[in-house]
C-alpha cells in the first residue's frame, strides 16, 4: 500500500446520510459522494483522508480530513464536519492521511466497538510508562499509555496504547490531570507520527515505529 497515496476526483453531487455509531446517543450525519475518478482509489474503510476542494492559490481553496466510512467504484461516503458539507461539491483531490486498519495494531477491535477509529475526544491520559527496547540503547524505547474513555458506559476498561521505536519526541511533563483534545495519527516517509493534541497535562508528539492498541486486561 502506497500510504501516503493521493487521487484526483471529480464530484457528481453529495447526499447526507444517516451514520449510526454504537455507544452514541443520536445518529449523526455522513455525506455519500458520488464520483468521476481515474485511477481506482485504494483506500480503505476508515482510513483518514485529507480532502482538497477549491481552485489553489484563491480564496475558495481549502483543506480538511474526513473518515471513509464505505467506499464502492462510483460513491464513497464520508464522516466530517457538517461544515464542510457544501465545499465538499467542489472537491478534487483525496489524500490518504492514516489508515487504522493497515497501520494500528489491534485497531479492528476499537473500530467493532466505536463505528470507526475515534480520536479519544477529552479522554483522560491516566498512565505513561517508557521501557528501553534494546538494554543499553537510549535510541530504542517504547512508550506506553493508559486512556481513561470518557464517551462509554463507566465498566469499560482503560485503553492501552503502546508506541514502539519511538524518537523525536517532544512532550510535556505528566500532571494531574491530562486530559486530550484528541490523538492524531499521520505518515512520515516510513515512520509514524503521533500528536497527543492535550487540553491539560501530558502532551506532544513524536514519531515512532508501530503503534499497538488493546483494552487493560
């Protein structure tokens, strides 16, 4: 897979369509486009994408992301912001930013139980661990976190999230509390980039090398 692959494309119209995600009080709202494109697009479900909309270089160009929630040859539909309902119209370049599926370890699980990989939206970090991967190596080392889910019913379990090869990093001291804005994932040549975008607490980014996710067991 080309992981930071992009398409060029030209939108037929955009519809609004229900979007039903478990554990969330009310349906929400995607948006099916229907398409004219060449080549094929390789994405896949749930992946990230960047969307590209307006003449460059004017006032009506613009850039936001979007969630692929189902793709077919001739429509894809699309989480985003409401907002960005109309520019979606004039759209002609996707970009894959991230693909969960392809690049998180364990990520089939969250997908099965959110609707789509979330970006843990004013969770609480609640534990950080480092670990040197190779003795002796201060290049080498994993980082470790333990999300308290703030959107689900109180029995469920903290979120584990463990960073291999990470380097680069540039993060803020632990405090109490640490709560995120939200995780963001992107692609940087063959490494991985993670921003934890936080509210209050720990914070930052780094790049790493695998990213693995699973519930506190």
């Amino acid at each position: 897979m080309n992981r930071a692959a992009e398409w060029s494309i030209r939108v037929l119209s955009v519809e609004p369509e229900r979007l039903h995600f478990p554990h969330a009080r009310q349906d929400t709202l995607g948006y099916r486009l229907k398409l004219k494109h060449s080549p094929k697009i390789e994405l896949l479900c749930y992946d990230h994408i960047q969307v590209a909309t307006g003449t460059a270089g004017t006032s009506s160009w613009a850039a936001f992301t979007a969630i692929v929630m189902e793709i077919n040859p001739e429509s894809m539909l699309l989480f985003t912001a409401p907002m960005y309902q109309e520019q979606l119209k004039e759209a002609h370049k996707i970009k894959r930013i991230f693909s969960p599926l392809h690049s998180i370890q364990g990520a089939e699980q969250f997908i099965a139980y959110y609707g789509y990989f979330p970006p843990f939206h004013y969770d609480e970090i609640i534990d950080v661990g480092w670990e040197a991967e190779n003795e002796g190596s201060s290049e080498e080392k994993s980082l470790t976190i333990a999300i308290k889910p703030s959107l689900v019913e109180e029995a469920a379990k903290n979120i584990i999230f463990r960073f291999q090869g990470v380097h680069e990093e540039n993060l803020s001291s632990v405090e109490d509390p640490n709560t995120i804005f939200q995780l963001e994932f992107t692609y940087q040549e063959e490494a991985i980039r993670v921003v934890i975008d936080s509210q209050e607490g720990f914070g930052g980014q780094f790049l790493c090398r695998s990213v693995h996710v699973g519930w506190e067991c």
